[in-house]
C-alpha cells in the first residue's frame, strides 16, 4: 500500500481511537466522575462489572474496533519511529513486516477473546 | 517506499527541537508518549485475554496488578494517553493545513507557520494540564 494511503489511516484511526479510548478510560479510569453524571461505576474492573459489559454486543463490536484501530495506530507509529533511524531499505520492509504480522495476530487474538467471552453464558 | 533523509544527528536529530523549539520538542515528547502506550497497550491485551479463562483467572490478574508500582505505571500510561490525545488533536490540525494560515508576502516583522502555530500548542497544554488535574485527582484519590 503507498505510503500516503497509510498515513491517511493512521489519521483517521487517531479520530476514531479518541472516541472509543475516550470512551474506555471514562468509563475504567474516571469512575467517580462518570458516576456522578449516572453513566458509570465506581468498580469498573470488578469481575462481575467486567464479564457484563464483556456479554453486551455494543462493547464487543466497541472492544473489537479499538483493536484494530489502535494496532493499526500504534505499529504504524512504531514502525515510522525505526524508519527515521537512517535504516537500510531490506531491514525497513523486514520491519513493516513483522509489524504487519504481529497486528494481524494480535488482532486475531483478541477478537477472538472478545468473541469468546461474550458467548460465554452462566457467568 | 518514501524517501528518507539520513538522520547524521542520530538519536538527537530525533529527539532535538533545533530551531523549531517547542514545536518540535511537543512533537518528540508525542512520539515517546505513544511508544509508552504502545507497550502498555500490547500488555493490556494479554491481561484482558484471561478473561477466557473465567472470573477467577481475571480476578487473579487484577490482584497481581493491585501494588503501588503497577498503579504508579497504570497512572503515568493515563498521563501519556491525555497528552498524546490532546496533542494529536493539534497535530491533525496542522496536518490538514488548518492551523498554518494563508500564504502572504514575506514582509517584515517575518511570520511563519511556527509562529502561528505556538498559540495553539499553548492552548493544547493548559486542555492538557486540566485534564491531568481533573482526571488526575479521580484517578489517584477517587476511582478504588
């Protein structure tokens, strides 16, 4: 894919990432301050908390989505940062590589996780 | 594959504001901040895949993750997202051309997009600064 069509993604994943992280950190690490608008709990890692947000198809497709835009986002910032140390041409494409790898199975990891968890009944 | 310039500066050709000052030092200190959250983030994704396991293999993770250092790290992770939201708000800005202005003639007292630009980083760090106060307190003292 050419580059500017890469850099295109990664600004458009940073939008769509600072809603959906906005939104996950309100409601994860902002807790007294959400609940005082009624949206929230002051106990969002609890393990009951955790597994019925995790069973509610809204923060499935919310949790799926953050994934893949912030891999996306993330390594190609990574990969970026290693680019401008002067590397050669063989070792920047091995890096876009591994780079492409490593978020394609992580992405599969956790949609898997995501999926699995809220086909999970009785818990 | 784009051209690249080669770096003979190294590490502080990478991290030096030189004579875009500020700027470039906000630019530098965005890019350390999304490596942190970076790592922090391919960490996160392990931690939540035990929630495959049940209940009882997350609750176990979230009590390994219950000591003041994990907690001092989950806080600095906070602080880094903040900034690097803020500052790539502006940066996005810059990026589609809507902060740097329209072209004019080159005449004296000399302005430059730079210029231009330095009210809008001072904005996005006081933005940046109250989160930091507000999220902060919650955080830290509020959120068990």
């Amino acid at each position: 894919m050419r580059e500017s069509r890469l850099w295109f993604w990664h600004i458009l994943t940073a939008v769509v990432i600072l809603f959906l992280l906005g939104l996950h950190m309100g409601i994860m690490h902002m807790g007294t301050l959400v609940q005082a608008l009624g949206l929230g709990s002051t106990h969002p890692t609890a393990s009951a908390e955790v597994f019925e947000r995790s069973r509610q198809f809204f923060f499935m497709i919310t949790y799926i989505a953050l994934l893949g835009t912030a891999l996306f986002h993330g390594l190609y910032g990574f990969r970026s940062i290693l680019c401008e140390l002067s590397l050669s041409k063989t070792l920047q494409k091995a890096i876009g590589r591994l780079c492409t790898a490593a978020g394609f199975a992580l992405f599969l990891y956790g949609t898997y996780v995501a999926v699995r968890v809220f086909q999970m009944k009785g818990v | 594959m784009q051209h690249r310039y080669k770096n003979n500066l190294g590490l502080w050709g990478w991290l030096g504001g030189g004579r875009y000052g500020a700027d470039r030092y906000a630019y530098a200190l965005h890019r350390l901040s999304g490596l942190g959250i970076l790592a922090y983030f391919l960490m996160h994704i392990f931690v939540t895949g035990t929630r495959v396991d049940g209940p009882e293999a997350w609750e176990s993770a979230m009590h390994f993750f219950e000591n003041p250092l994990f907690r001092l790290g989950e806080f600095l992770v906070f602080l880094a997202f903040l900034y690097h939201a803020v500052n790539g708000i502006r940066l996005v800005l810059v990026e589609l051309g809507l902060l740097v202005g329209k072209p004019g003639l080159p005449s004296y007292p000399y302005s430059h997009s730079v210029i231009r630009q330095r009210p809008v980083l001072v904005v996005a760090m006081v933005i940046t600064a109250v989160l930091v106060l507000f999220a902060g307190a919650d955080f830290l003292f509020l959120t068990k």
